[in-house]
C-alpha cells in the first residue's frame, strides 16, 4: 500500500481526489471540504484542489453561483445541507449579510450569526471588452481607450440629462452625439460606426456584477444608499434574456443579436462563457470580465485602456489611460477596477479548513494563484494571512461600534465609552432625545443644539424651539419662559431677557409687558421698588418724576425759605404748583422760578414780598410778582409817584418849581390827615405771618 501511496502522489497529473481515495483505500479517506461561490475566485479553490499536495487529503466539493452564493451559504445553519465550510467571494461582505467585527477580518452572518474569518487569496482586476476586429474594437483604437464618465453613459439606465445633472460633461463624453436617441460608438467620434453599444456583464449575484456597478456608476446610487437616486443597469426584458441563454450555437446567438436584440439594454449571465459568446457575435458589443478569465481568451478579444476620469471623455481627459496586466495590477497603476479575491472560512470549520489554507498559501499554492492569471498576494499581506489561518478563528473579536447613518429630528447621537469582556476600550453608540431646552431638525448623527435666547422647549425630543410670548424671556437652552420679575417689562416675542423699567417708570405685576409712568404726585428712583407719594401737601409738575426732589407744593400753597412743609398762599395772591420762596433770590424777572404772586388789585414790597396790601384804586395794582404797580407809581400799595416826580395825564413825571414849592408845603398836612384816615378806617387782617391792609 506504501508504494501505491507513493506512486499516485508521484503522478505527474493530479487525479481527483475521490480516484485517489479509491486507489488508496479506507485508511486514506479523504476529509469533506465544501466550497461555493464566486467564479472568479473557482480557479483558485480548483487549483490547490487538483493539487498533488491536497488531492488524497481532500474529498473536496467545488460549486460556482456567485459571491452572493457564496456568503449566503457559508451563512447557512450548519445542519442545513447547502451550508459550506468556505464561500468563494470576488467583493467585500454586504452590510445587509454580515457585521464586520472589530478585528478587522472576522465577519458575523446577520441571519445566524455565524462567524467566519475572511482570507485574501489573491488580487485580481476587471478587463473591459470588445471583440477582435468588430466595429467597437475599431473605435477603441481611435479613442485610445475609454475614461470612467463614458462607461457610465454605456452601462448606466440613467438618461443624457441626469448624468448631466450628475457631474458628467457631456458635451465630452459624447462630443458626437446626433441625438436620436440611441447609444452609438459613432457619439463618441465622428470615424466610429454608427453601431448601438450594447452593454453585457454578470448577473447580479456575482461579485463581480457588484464590483463593476460600483466603479462604473454612482457607487452610493448603485447600492440605493438612502437619501440618493437608484442607479443600475439598463436590463433587456428578462423574456429575451433567458431566450438568449438557452442558445449555444453562435449562429443563433448571431440571428438574436442582430434580429431580436433591443439597442443598448444590459444583457447578463452568471455563466462568463455566455457573456464571451454574445460579446464575440455582437460587433458593437461591450462587457467586462475578471483578468484571469480574460486572459484565457485574450486572442478573442481586445482590452480597453481605462482612465479613471468620471467627467470627461477620453479626448479631454488628463488621467493616464491604463490597460490591465499582470504588472500594472500588481503594481497598483490599474487602480480603476483592481480588487481583492476572498475566501471565508467558516470558525467552527477550521479542523478541516487547515491544511487547504496552508498548502494554499505556501510557495506551491502561490504559483497555482499565478498560474490561473492571478496577482498573488504580496509578501506582507501573506504574513497577515499566514497568522489568521493559525488563529482558527478570533475568539475574542467583538462588535465594532457602529454609528448609526441617520438620527432622526428631535434625538442626538450619543457616545457613552465602557470597557468589554476582553478588557478593551469600546464605545455604545445610540440616538436619543433631545433634552428640554434643546433641538435638532435634521436626521443626522450630530449633536442637539441649545434653543437660542428667547426661545424654549419644554419637552425632550422636539426639533423646534418655540419663542417665549411677550411679558416673558429666557436663557440659552431654556426648557420654559420666565415671567419678567416686577419693575421689569418685554413687550416683544422671543426676548432672551426683560427690560428694567427706568427710573420714573414701574411695573408691579409680574409677566408685565410694558413700564406705567409713575402718576403725578409720586416718583421713583431706579433703587425704588414702587412709585412712592410726595410728602403730605406736595405733587411733581409732570407724571414719571424720578426723585423726590421733584415733589414741589402743590397750586395755592408755597413753601418757604428753607422750608419743609407747604404753606398756604397768603391772601391776595396765587401761588402756582412749584411756587417756592427759596426761588424770590433768583432774578425776578426769570419766568421759571416760581414765587408768589400778587393778584390784581393787590400789591407787596419787593423787600417785603409777603405784606400784603388791598389796593383801594385797583388800577394802581396790576398784579404780578411783588413791588409791581401801573403808571409808575411806587411804595406801599401803589400809593405815590417816586420823589420828584407827580402824577400827570395818569403817568408820573418829573415835577416842576411851582409843584415842588406847593408839595413842600402841602406835605406835612397831607400826611398828617392820611395817617388819620387810615387808622380811623383801617385794622390789620392776619395772613400766614403777614398782615394784609387795605391801603388808601
């Protein structure tokens, strides 16, 4: 048994596994090793497969269907018989199939929370393509090759006018457009022929599908990311396509394209086979492939040159034109369309995943992943590689915390650091509600914001501050409205504080939204509390008095010199509000000093100003401010003319010898007779503390 064991393992072509396990016998049963997915990534998994070095270890079962296959069956539960140990993806995991744990590489199935460990078995890039000698090929040889913005108008169901609305100069992209509303290779040059561009690719459960939609359109449209437009490709009728899938003769493939073939709808198929077979009998046909398989049949087909501008058109754009190879890809200058290759092991599969992973990534595995048309990983990522396949599986990996896309109006994203079972430092991301006396009114992962002065919520999770009403106010980030306090007023809306009321102003009520004047006969200071009266007897000329120095005495009363209470206005003469004997010093004839002042009919001493005397000739005392009398005449009650002068022609003037010599002698005897007529006829009346007397 030793020899045969020997002799098959030294076959110079591999044999199957299950041959081996045959030839060999029960002691050398191969181990079951499941493995679907990507067609891409297949040639890998057959390579080591068909290996000498695995091929009587392994009873390995290989199944294509698509990256997405592949995720969802590794996915599958493990009892279920479609669940695999390894699937086989030419993309990344999508958010709505698993999580990305925090270690980067270990992902968690969203349906059964399977955990599995991405490996990254090779690089790989997509060649765009026409077939040899047609009329696109042609025209690629006149463009020089194509730029991101023109395989968008190609592949995309987007019309002239939103990809214009995009960002796309189309006057660029398609400088020969002749508007008939059909794609055509000619739009793009004037020597092109005026042949549909009919568009051909995977099937949307290929990695490759997705990874080509990604680049080639609007990446977050593609993927109906919320908040933009869907973006896909413009499908034929499904009718036509299964039609076209069920030929393999290239003559009826040929008589459908030519015949029954719609211009310009995206024609898919899971099977690469198929996309080479219409691409090779459509002479306006385009698609794209993974390098490896394009490689296979290069001699078919002619690879265009991509530049990775997504406005202008290849005649415009400044981005260097690059064709896939194996150095531009490994190299990294065929950046457009470069991707990873991945196969996830199951964690609970790596008892019999072990041995294929590492074989796979030793120097014999390596030059397999070359030999199918690969670029192997380099020496850095292998290291990576290497210390995951030992791992087996992450025990310890845990959820990244995920800030969530959107928070919705009224809530905030919050950020609350813990420490988890492994002794790391994560953070718990979450939405929750504003807080009264903030808001938010977009549906996005920031923070609340303060309501601003004058403004308020009273409630959590409102996206809207509302404004305090007037004879109110309130602070940044208030969750209600204060009354304004009293002597305070806001007589307007949304008011961050209330106004104190000046001096000579109050308010006494709280909420108030305007200031009342303090009322005549009452002031106030801006230290006062409330309008305060004026002393007994006393008023203010005006309302709003602010001091209680504007408190004077009130009509028909004076005060006097330094006085402090108001007395009343001696008989014979008026007193106006404010008259005050402290003003008599002033200059008499400055109207705005009020003083006593006589009434018609009345006269007083300027000296004296207080005496009052009742005129008997009224016209003699006109009234007004003391030692007023008409034509003149002066002293006691208006009674004389001044020394040398007499009364004549009702004015007094100067007198002359014959009026002196009479008056000289006259006067002792006029006096005399006066004094006793006033006596006789005359007692002195009390006023205040002068004496009113009736003078002749």
């Amino acid at each position: 048994m030793s020899c045969w064991r020997h002799w098959l393992m030294a076959l110079p072509i591999p044999l199957p596994a299950v041959i081996v396990a045959l030839l060999v016998g029960p002691a050398f049963a191969a181990t079951p090793l499941l493995i679907a997915g990507s067609s891409t990534v297949k040639p890998v998994a057959n390579a080591w497969q068909l290996s000498a070095s695995l091929a009587s270890q392994y009873d390995i079962t290989l199944e294509g269907g698509g990256s997405s296959n592949g995720a969802r069956r590794v996915c599958l539960p493990r009892d279920d018989p479609e669940h695999v140990n390894i699937g086989d993806m030419s993309r990344n995991w999508k958010s709505s199939e698993a999580v990305l744990l925090d270690d980067g590489y270990t992902y968690e199935c969203l349906s059964t929370k399977i955990r599995v460990t991405q490996i990254i078995v090779g690089v790989d890039g997509l060649a765009v393509v026409v077939a040899k000698n047609s009329a696109a090929h042609n025209c690629l040889l006149l463009l020089g090759g194509l730029t991101l913005a023109q395989l968008r108008w190609m592949f995309s169901d987007w019309s002239d006018a939103e990809l214009l609305a995009d960002g796309l100069d189309m006057s660029s992209v398609v400088p020969n457009d002749n508007n008939n509303g059909i794609k055509e290779w000619s739009d793009l040059n004037t020597e092109c022929s005026a042949v549909p561009v009919n568009p051909y690719g995977a099937g949307d459960q290929s990695g490759t599908y997705d990874f080509f939609g990604e680049v080639a359109l609007c990446k977050n449209c593609f993927g109906q990311k919320a908040g933009y437009p869907p973006e896909g490709f413009p499908f034929c009728n499904s009718s036509l396509i299964h039609t076209l899938e069920s030929y393999s003769n290239m003559t009826d493939i040929e008589h459908f394209i030519e015949n029954e073939r719609p211009n310009n709808c995206y024609m898919p198929s899971e099977v690469d086979e198929k996309i080479l077979q219409w691409i090779e009998a459509d002479t306006g046909g385009i698609g794209y492939f993974g390098f490896a398989y394009y490689s296979l049949y290069a001699a078919l087909l002619t690879v265009a040159p991509i530049a990775g501008d997504k406005q202008k058109g290849v005649q415009d754009t400044l981005d260097a034109k690059i064709s896939p190879s194996s150095y531009s890809i490994t190299d990294g200058s065929y950046s457009v369309f470069r991707r990873m290759l991945y196969m996830n092991v199951d964690n609970e599969a790596w008892n019999v995943s072990r041995s294929f992973f590492d074989f796979g990534f030793s120097d014999e595995g390596q030059t397999l992943v070359a030999g199918v048309g690969y670029v192997t990983v380099n020496a850095n990522l292998r290291n990576k590689m290497g210390q995951r396949i030992s791992e087996q599986g992450n025990d310890q990996a845990d959820y990244v915390p995920v800030q969530p896309e959107r928070c919705w109006n009224g809530t905030e994203l919050k950020a609350v650091p813990y420490i988890n079972q492994f002794g790391r430092e994560k953070v718990e991301y979450s939405c929750e509600a504003c807080e009264a006396g903030k808001y938010k009114r977009l549906n996005t992962p920031t923070q609340c914001i303060l309501c601003g002065e004058g403004s308020y919520t009273e409630a959590a999770g409102l996206s809207e501050c509302s404004f305090c009403s007037p004879g109110s106010s309130a602070e940044e980030g208030s969750a209600g409205c204060s009354l304004c306090e009293v002597n305070t007023a806001t007589n307007a809306p949304g008011q961050g504080s209330c106004t104190p009321c000046s001096a000579g102003f109050e308010a006494q009520a709280e909420g108030a939204t305007d200031c009342s004047r303090c009322s005549q006969g009452t002031y106030r200071s801006e230290n006062e509390s409330q309008c305060s009266p004026c002393p007994a007897g006393m008023t203010t000329k005006f309302e709003a008095a602010t001091n209680p120095l504007d408190c004077v005495c009130a009509a028909g009363s004076y005060l006097p010199v330094q006085g402090i209470a108001c007395k009343s206005c001696p008989e014979g003469m008026a007193c106006d509000i404010g008259t005050s004997m402290d003003n008599y010093n002033h200059d008499l004839q400055a109207e705005m000093y009020n003083i006593p002042l006589l009434l018609p009919g009345f006269s007083s001493s300027v000296s004296d100003p207080l005496n009052v005397f009742k005129c008997l000739n009224a016209g003699n005392c006109p009234g007004g401010r003391p030692g007023s009398c008409a034509f003149g005449l002066t002293d006691t009650a208006c009674s004389r003319c001044p020394d040398g002068q007499s009364l004549k022609r009702g004015q007094c003037q100067a007198c002359d010898a014959t009026g002196i010599l009479w008056m000289a002698l006259g006067i002792p005897g006029l006096m005399a007779g006066l004094t006793t007529m006033h006596v006789a006829v005359n007692w002195p009346m009390i006023k205040g503390n002068k004496a009113m007397m009736t003078a002749v």
